[in-house]
C-alpha cells in the first residue's frame, strides 16, 4: 500500500512496542479524524518537523488519514493516497506505527482505539468522552499490549497536566484535585462578575464567540467538566472512575444577583470539577462532582478568567500547585496531542513504553455525606415574623447561619401570588451564608424551606469553597 512519503524498506513486522528499523528515525502515523484538531495537528507537524527530528531523533510522518468524506476540501496538505474511510484498516496497517485519534465520541472510536491497542500499535488520542466512559478497560488493553496510551489532550487540552499528573506525582499522596476545566462555563462566569450580565445575555454571547455550541447543555449543566474529572480522578487515585460515577451540577440556575452577592462577601463564583479522597490505606473512599462554588477571591482558581482553565492539586507531601492555560481550542489541542506523539514515537524507537499503572475498585462516598458552607437564596413574604419563621428551619436542622442579607423592592412593587391572600404583598429576597453543614441537613432544610406559605421559592443553593477540608 503506498505512503505516498519516501522511508526506508522494512523487513516483515515489528514485535509491539518497536520499529523494524531502529536505525530510522521515521516514525510513521496514522490520523483517526481531521476536523479542527486533526487539521492543526498536521499543519503542527509539518511546521515541526525539521526541529522535532533535530531534538527529539524522530521524524514524523503522517501516512495515513481516516474521514468521514475524502471529497471534502482541506485546510491542510496531505501526502497523495494518505486519505481514506477505512478507519479499521488504517488502525492495522503494517505501514502505520502509531494511531493518533481525534474523532471524538465513544463509536466508532472505541473500537478503532481497542484494534490497534490489540494490534500493538501505541495510541495517542484527545477523546474525553471515551475515557471517561471506558477508560479502565482502555488502559487495561494498552497494558496487556504494552504499547503507550497517551492522552494530554483529553482533560484541559493544551495545559501540560495529564503527564505530571501520572508521572511526577506518581508517589504523591494526591488529596484533592479542583479544576476549572471548561472554558464555555468560565467565560459566562466571567461575563456575568465582570460585566453584570443576566445568564442568558451571557451565554448567547459565548455562542457568537464560537466558546460555545448551539446545544450548550454539555457545558453549562457540567457533564463536560465531569468526563474530565473522572478521568483525573482515576489518575489521580488508581481507582476505576467513570462518568457516571461524577454528580454533576450546571450553572444555568445562577441569577446574577448570585453573582453580585458573592463579589460584596469576597467571592467569585466558578464551576469547579472536584476530585476528592478520604481516608487512608485499605479505608479510602474517593468522590468526584461537578457544581458551582463560590470561590474566596484570594484562591488561585479566583483569578482564573474567560475561557481559560486551571487545575489546583492538593498533595499530602508536595502541598498545593496549579496548571493554567488555554484547555480548549485546535491549536491548544493539537499541540498537546503533538506532545504526546513525540513521546509514543521516541519510546517505540526504543522499545519502551509508559505504565499507566493498576486500577482498582474503590468505594464512592454519597454526596449527601460531605460537609461544605453553603450560599442560599430564597424570596420570601415580607411580613413581620417570616425571618424567625425561616430561621427556624436552619435551626431544627442544624445548619447554622454564618451571615445573612436581606433585600426589599421598593414599594409599590408586589408578590405575583402568595397563599391564599387576596392582597397582593410585598417579597423580599434574602441570601444566606451557613457554617459548614452536612450535605443531608442542607437538603433536609430546602425541603422544609420550599414548603412554607410565607417562602415563594427557594432560589440558587452554592457550595462555598473550603480550602482545607476534614478527612
């Protein structure tokens, strides 16, 4: 099958893991995809090339290109003969040497992925949604092959986080891991703090940037955020997370009197994936979560704008560190992926490859057992007596109130409808902040709350962040 590149003749098939010719620093690939990612990813390697071979002793070639529609017209040159729709062939092909995938979605890709795992060939993939589905039986198929399963890309894109992560902090006690890893979410975030914009008016403004797609329920409602945690948590603890294992929480909710309220307390208010373990030795039990959080504006994540991301580690031993950057975007992406493919190139030249290590079956704790402070809302009857009335509530539950402000409309402005009252009355919006206070009491007390008469609803309910929480 021709390349359509000059390299040298090899001789029968390698063993997994090696090159025929160890003398050649050519290491051919095989692209699974080429939209945004895939297009700056060739477009990279041909810029890079010369200087890649020069620091790293390989060179890269990218032989063989699997889309949907080989008509359709590039942005980007590729060698003739290298398209193709036979992404299960490509994946086999004796004359690739390594699988980049950037198709996205669990299927077909999954199976592609799985076939050159199997036919000992290394991978490199940005694809959070698989691993966060599937990883464990992802990373145990690259394991019995013994090739490299590489994937920068996949949780915060361009930030170099994955590999620190598995490497360097291999025999850090990870306690904790906080993550802005959506940058569709901090952008709103940051519109509504900085500029007083309504969610709506926030959000259509991220999709006339391109931040955000026409169906943006993936961002804003936190399961993109839990993909990536579920895959950091898994890293992080060796335990076998997915992404149904991840609560999440979205931002649609939040009003911008929310937003307003945390900036005069000394909060901004970020979507936060948390990645958490309790315990110790064989009585560990992890959790990962997805939500808002009003965040003090004197922690790192606070000044985390736009649509940039940031991840926050807490070790037992190395203390608190922080990874900021771009985490989306082609150019962002592909050079994470490009990052990898340099490293599966240089250890299949030598016969190596990276462990991910063994993972293993831990409990989860239930979010209804975690402890947090906690911001809450409510519009009330603004008649004497409704304060003591809701205060009540907290405090048969056991949650107790650390401040509390109360704002009335002016008069003359009424209630739509409350009780059975023939009178329209006046409401009043009060935000409380709580010490901290267990999940279930927290529940327990918005259920009482949303039944009172004199409560007409029960509005934002946001955990406050707690920089050092009890394990």
């Amino acid at each position: 099958m021709p390349t359509g590149v000059g390299e040298p003749v090899r001789a029968g098939r390698a063993p997994a893991g090696s090159l025929t010719d160890v003398n050649s620093s050519v290491v051919r690939v095989g692209l699974l995809g080429c939209g945004t990612v895939g297009s700056a990813l060739v477009a990279l390697v041909d810029e890079q090339r010369d200087a890649i071979e020069a620091r790293a002793g390989v060179r890269l070639e990218i032989v063989r290109v699997a889309v949907r529609d080989t008509t359709r017209p590039r942005a980007v040159s590729l060698p003739d003969g290298a398209l193709t729709i036979d992404g299960a062939g490509l994946v086999v092909d004796p004359d690739v040497d390594v699988v980049v995938e950037v198709m996205g979605g669990v299927e077909p890709a999954g199976a592609l992925v799985m076939a050159a795992l199997a036919a000992g060939k290394p991978v490199v993939t940005a694809n959070k949604e698989l691993l966060a589905v599937a990883g464990p039986e992802v990373f145990t198929a690259a394991g019995a092959a013994g090739v490299d399963l590489l994937f920068e890309a996949a949780v915060v894109g361009g930030i170099p986080f994955v590999r620190p992560l598995r490497e360097s902090l291999l025999g850090e006690p990870v306690n904790r891991v906080l993550g802005i890893m959506n940058g569709t979410t901090n952008y709103i975030l940051t519109r509504m703090t900085e500029g007083g914009a309504d969610y709506g008016d926030a959000l259509a403004e991220a999709q006339a940037l391109g931040y955000a797609e026409a169906d943006p329920t993936a961002d804003v409602e936190g399961f993109d955020a839990g993909a990536k945690i579920a895959i950091v948590a898994s890293l992080a603890f060796g335990a076998r997370v997915r992404a149904g294992d991840v609560a999440c929480e979205g931002i649609s909710g939040l009003a911008a009197d929310d937003i307003a309220f945390a900036g005069r307390h000394g909060f901004v208010v970020k979507l936060l994936a948390v990645a958490e373990r309790f315990g110790k030795a064989d009585a560990t039990e992890v959790m990962a979560r997805v939500h808002p959080v009003f965040v003090p504006v004197t922690h790192p994540l606070a000044s985390v704008r736009g649509s940039f991301n940031a991840v926050f580690v807490q070790g037992e031993v190395v203390g608190d560190l922080m990874f900021y950057g771009r985490g989306a975007g082609g150019d962002p992406t592909a050079s994470a992926v490009l990052g990898d493919l340099i490293d599966a190139a240089s250890n299949l030249r030598v016969g190596a490859h990276g462990s991910l290590g063994s993972f293993v079956d831990l409990p989860f704790r239930p979010v209804d057992e975690l402890a947090s402070a906690f911001y809450l809302s409510i519009l009330a009857v603004d008649q004497p007596g409704v304060l003591a009335t809701v205060a009540g509530v907290f405090g048969r539950h056991g949650v107790s109130i650390a401040s509390m402000e109360q704002v009335v409309p002016p008069a003359g402005v009424a209630s739509s409808a409350v009780g059975a009252s023939l009178e329209p009355e006046r409401e009043a919006r009060i935000d409380f902040i709580t010490h901290m206070a267990g999940e279930r009491d927290v529940t327990n007390t918005i259920a009482e709350l949303r039944g009172l008469d004199v409560v007409v609803r029960v509005g934002s309910v946001v955990r406050v962040l707690d920089d050092e929480p009890d394990r």
